[in-house]
C-alpha cells in the first residue's frame, strides 16, 4: 500500500512543482489592481444610476468606495516596493503608510453611512411600505 502512495507522489510530484512555478510567474502588478479597481468603480456607478432599490443603490455606493480603498492600498503597496527608486528621484517625502490609513477612514465613514442610511429606509418604508426611489419623494411624514 505504501509504495503505491510512493508511487503515486513520485508521479504528482512534478506537476505540482510545475503549478507551483506557474503561480510564481504571476505577481499581480499596479495595472491588475487599478484595472480591478476601475471595473468594481463602473459597476457601483452603473448600480447606483440604473438601480431604484435604495438597498441596490446603497450597495453600489459601497462598491465605489471599496473601488477607492483598492486604489489606496495599491497604490501605497507600489510606493513601498519602490522606495527607493523613488527616493534617488528626490521623492523621499512620501509616507506608504497613508493608504492603509486613509482606506481605514474611508471604511468608518462608510460604516456610518450604512447604519444611518438603513435607519432612514427602514423609517420610510414603515411610513409608506416601499423602498422605491420614484415613491419616497416626500420629506414629510
């Protein structure tokens, strides 16, 4: 039984060796996350114009924002891998660490946008039972 494992491993083997060189070709550069970034962007703007769900157009306000926080973080990954490139050109003044913290900002006010928001939709549909945009055109209640 042993050495038909031993067998087996002994034929598996390389092929794991080749997916694992396979996967260290690819290393996602600036350009992948900025590609991703700007298609997470376009379908948040899509949803939030098309869309008449308040939830749907909530959501898709989320998408922007998680579009933005990819860009951050990207970015500031590319400014640390390439300090020092960056510091013979005289650009030492430049904190990597601004991303992390900015996208950290972005996701509180976020957060707080989900919680008061969702207060106002559900408020409004116990006044008038519909989350439709087109229909909760009143200020009153």
């Amino acid at each position: 039984m042993t050495g038909l494992i031993t067998s087996a491993l002994f034929l598996v083997a390389p092929l794991l060796l080749q997916q694992e060189s396979y996967l260290k070709k690819f290393e996602p550069t600036l350009i992948n996350f900025l590609m991703l970034s700007f298609l997470l962007f376009v379908v948040g703007v899509a949803g939030a114009l098309s869309r008449r769900n308040i939830i749907i157009i909530f959501m898709s306000i989320e998408l922007i924002l998680n579009a933005v926080n990819l860009n951050l973080i990207a970015f500031s990954r590319y400014l640390e891998i390439n300090r020092d490139t960056l510091a013979n050109k005289g650009l030492t003044a430049i904190n990597p660490l601004t991303g992390p913290v900015f996208t950290i900002f972005i996701i509180v006010v976020a957060a707080a946008e989900a919680a008061v928001g969702l207060g106002i939709v559900i408020a409004k549909f116990r006044n008038r039972e519909t989350v439709s945009i087109d229909e909760i055109d009143l200020l009153k209640w």
